[in-house]
C-alpha cells in the first residue's frame, strides 16, 4: 500500500486535471462542458455509493431472519431490501405470462401500438390484447387487501411514471391508452410499518422420489406438450412412434423421444 498510494494519487490527480471530452478546438466553451459532465460524473459516483451503502445498512440492520425450511424459495437480499424501504417507492410485481391456465374471458381489443404499421403474420395487427395475468401493487399509500379489477395493461407502467414525471406524450398508442396506476394509491397517509403483514416464505416440502417417478403417466399440459414434439420428429424424418392422444404415455417414453429429437438438433444435449 506504501508503494501503491502514490502511484494511485498521481493517477487520480493527473486524470482529474486532464478530464477532457471536447477538444478546445472544437468551441470556446469546450471547457465548461467539459466541467458540466464531470460534474455529472461526480454526482453519480456519490449517488451509486450512497445507495449501495443504504441497500448493505437494509439488509444488515432489518433484513428477516432465515427461515431454514424454505431456503429454495426464500426472497433475495435484494428484494427483502427493497420491502424494507417500501415507503419511498411503488413496487409492481408484473407477470408476463398466464402460465399455460385456461381463461374464459375472450382478450378484448386493444389499440395498436402503431396503426400505420404494416400487418403482422397471419395478418395480425396488433389490436387484441393477450390472455389476462395477475399484478402485484405494493405500497403503504395502498389501503389494505386492495382487490383492483379494472383493467390495466403492462404499458401502464410507462404511462404512470409519464405522468408523475412529466416526461412528455406517448410512446405509443398503446402506453397513451392504458390506464394510469397513480388511483391505485389511494392513501393520503401512507400505512405505518407496524401495520404492514409480516411475508413469511412457505416451507419446502420433503422429496417424495414418487413424484418423478419415470414409471408415472403424464397428465395435462407435459401429456400435450409431447405431441408436437412427435409432429416435428416425424417431420424429420426420424422414426416416431404413431401415439393416439387417449393413449397414455409414461415419463420414460417421454424423455426418450425428446431426447431422441432435439438430441438430432443439439448435439451435444444428446444422454447418448
């Protein structure tokens, strides 16, 4: 360190006093651009380290004991971070996917993000929106159990933070017709913490080998996943087995033919 220090200090003066991005040639007032973005450089290396500090004193100083049973499932640091300084932001939880479950209510029609944009495949045009999937809201300026049915879209987002930042018009259609979240905060005083629920991540259950037992039938969606897998083996022209959709089909066979087709397409993936 003895040796090092001064190395490092001539360094950091000389870049200091050196610090140029416009050469002087370039306009009269290259110097204090110069300054203005070092200024703005100076800034934000005191902002990532104050904040980097106040994630480290979150989590040392509130973070929630470990519960050993659910040590696969438990929050990140990260996260149980953030719930500790909740009072400060809106934490969205946004799901991109259904997860593969059946919805009764058609998606219903939704403007286009760009109406002047050519048709897509299949001559889709970007006006139906997807099958629905949850949102979590969590703020203390949220009254509790708040159940919101209205309808939302992920582009929300971007109108909310739009609108509280003024940061101008629309992306694009679709962000300028979703609906903004700021009446979901509803609260004029945001919640003390005492009152805040405590999360307590649920246990894992033990390993029971019979539920991966290569012996079982595939049921449901692993059952309907196999056939197009079948369809593009035949495709092929690989040998494929002629399956009828009633026919049961155990987790062995299943992990042979996959094996077998996308083992063709990625070697080195192939068991054998």
């Amino acid at each position: 360190m003895h040796f090092f220090s001064p190395v490092l200090w001539q360094f950091l003066v000389k870049w200091l006093t050196e610090f140029a991005l416009f050469p002087p040639e370039a306009s009269a007032i290259a110097p204090y651009m110069d300054a203005f973005y070092f200024f703005l450089l100076l800034i934000s290396l005191v902002g990532l380290v104050l904040v980097g500090l106040m994630v480290a004193g979150f989590s040392i100083m509130f973070r929630k004991e470990k519960n050993p049973q659910a040590t696969h499932i438990e929050g990140s640091t990260l996260l149980e971070a953030t719930w500790t300084i909740i009072p400060l932001a809106l934490f969205m939880v946004c799901f991109d996917e259904h997860g593969g479950n059946y919805d009764h209510v058609p998606p219903p029609a939704v403007p286009p993000p760009d109406p002047t944009a050519p048709v897509g495949q299949m001559g889709f045009r970007f006006d139906r929106s997807g099958l629905r999937v949850p949102a979590i809201a969590v703020s203390p300026w949220i009254p509790e159990q708040t159940v919101v049915n209205d309808q939302y879209q992920h582009t929300s987002v971007i109108r909310t933070l739009r609108e509280h930042w003024q940061l101008g018009g629309p992306l694009t259609a679709r962000d300028g017709a979703a609906l903004d979240l700021a009446p979901v905060l509803s609260l004029d005083i945001p919640r003390d913490p005492d009152d805040w629920p405590d999360v307590t991540p649920r246990p894992v259950l033990p390993f029971d080998p019979a539920h991966v037992s290569l012996e079982a039938r595939l049921k449901g969606l692993c059952k309907a996943a196999c056939f197009p897998v079948l369809a593009l083996a035949k495709d092929m022209g690989l040998p494929a087995p002629d399956i009828d959709q009633d026919e049961a089909i155990g987790r062995a066979d299943a992990i042979a033919l996959i094996d077998e087709v996308f083992g063709h397409m990625f070697p080195g993936l192939h068991a054998g």
